[in-house]
C-alpha cells in the first residue's frame, strides 16, 4: 500500500503485492507507476451521498484538521446499495487519512471500515508514516466513480484520485513537501466491498494503479 509518493519516494518503499495505498502529490525523481494507495475534513466542494444506514451505533467520527480537504466528484445514483457503498468508501478513505493524522497504525476508525488483507495492508501502510514521523496536508479530489452491487452481498467500486494539490508534512520540523503535478499525481483505486453484520459496506480488497490514462485531466 502507498499513498503519498513525496514519502514513498523519500523513504524508498515498496507496494505489497495485493493491496496498495497511492500518495499525493507526484515526485519528479519517481519511477514507479505500477501499484500504489488509501484517504477527512469536507472543507470543499462535495456530492457525495450520506454514510449508509447502519444499526450499529458505534460508527467513528471522522474529524480532520483544517488543513486537509476532500471533494468527492461521486453524486448519489439512485440505487440504495450503491449509494451505501459510495458513501462507505468515502469514510473509509477519510478513516485511513485520520489514522495518519492520529499516527496511530490501529486507529479505530479505518478499523470499522477495512477487514482480513485490506486491515492488515493499512496497517503497514500508516506504520511507515508513524515511523517516519510524518503527516498529509493539501486538499484531494476523487472522481469517476464505477459501482456494482452483487446480491450475495458483495461489491466493487473504482474511482480516481487527483493528488496534484496534496502533500507529505514533515512532523518534525513542519516543512511541507511539495511536488510537482505529473501524470503520476493522478490514481485509479479497485476495491472488493463486503456487507458486515453491522450494515457496513467493509473494504477486503485494495488495489492501485498510478498514472492511470482513465484519470488524466
């Protein structure tokens, strides 16, 4: 899993094979456009649908520091289940950003919303983070999102991310590290969704392509 490339790049990480977490921003000194990701504070423009119902009482509250901003480009569908799973996707993204932010690889949050292999990818993923002493700042976009719903209860979702305008922060001294926008600032992100016995729309399968032509501008 990685996520924002100014880190990866800095830290030389290496994607796991199955699951991957991209990163923000693009670094000219990358070479690696194969596998990369995961991603709240709605400070910016968003149409995206509300988190899907849920008898489970003990969903987290995402809060993010003001200086991280999401715009979700996925409108509501019309369709009950795809819209839960819009709107589960979006927390989970934002659920792993908190865990950054946090600097806790076993933040709670991501924890509701990613399961088996995708729990395990995220944790390794926001560990290199902590390690590093290392945060995200700027603002993200996603987009062109594709959803199906299966009716054993399971689900896929693509979409893609615009990380041209987000950054690493270093939490040691403050710099923020800014890169110039590439065809690797964009994204593409594959996920496998399950339906837990809480009504969530839980993330199992996560993978990741940088550079995609589908997400260029």
């Amino acid at each position: 899993m990685n996520r924002r490339p100014t880190l990866l790049a800095a830290l030389a990480l290496t994607a796991t094979a199955a699951l991957t977490l991209s990163a923000c921003g693009s670094d000219d000194s990358s070479k690696d456009k194969d596998n990369d990701k995961i991603a709240g504070a709605d400070t910016g423009k968003t149409s995206s649908p509300s988190p899907s119902a849920s008898t489970s009482s003990d969903r987290p509250k995402i809060e993010m520091p003001s200086d991280l901003a999401y715009t979700f480009d996925w409108p509501k569908t019309g369709d009950e289940d795809k819209d839960a799973v819009l709107a589960d996707g979006e927390q989970s993204i934002k659920a792993v950003d908190l865990a950054i932010v946090n600097q806790d690889a076993l933040d709670k949050a991501y924890l509701y919303y990613y399961e088996g292999e995708a729990a395990v990818g995220v944790e390794k993923f926001v560990k290199e983070y902590v390690d590093a002493k290392v945060s995200i700042t700027g603002a993200y976009r996603f987009y062109n999102p594709e959803v199906a719903v299966d009716k054993d209860g399971t689900a896929s979702l693509s979409y893609c991310e615009d990380q041209g305008k987000a950054y690493a922060k270093d939490l040691k001294n403050g710099k923020v590290r800014k890169t110039k926008v590439t065809s690797d600032s964009y994204v593409i992100y594959h996920t496998s969704l399950k339906k837990n016995g809480k009504g969530v729309w839980a993330i199992q399968k996560i993978v990741s392509q940088r550079g995609s032509a589908k997400c260029q501008p």
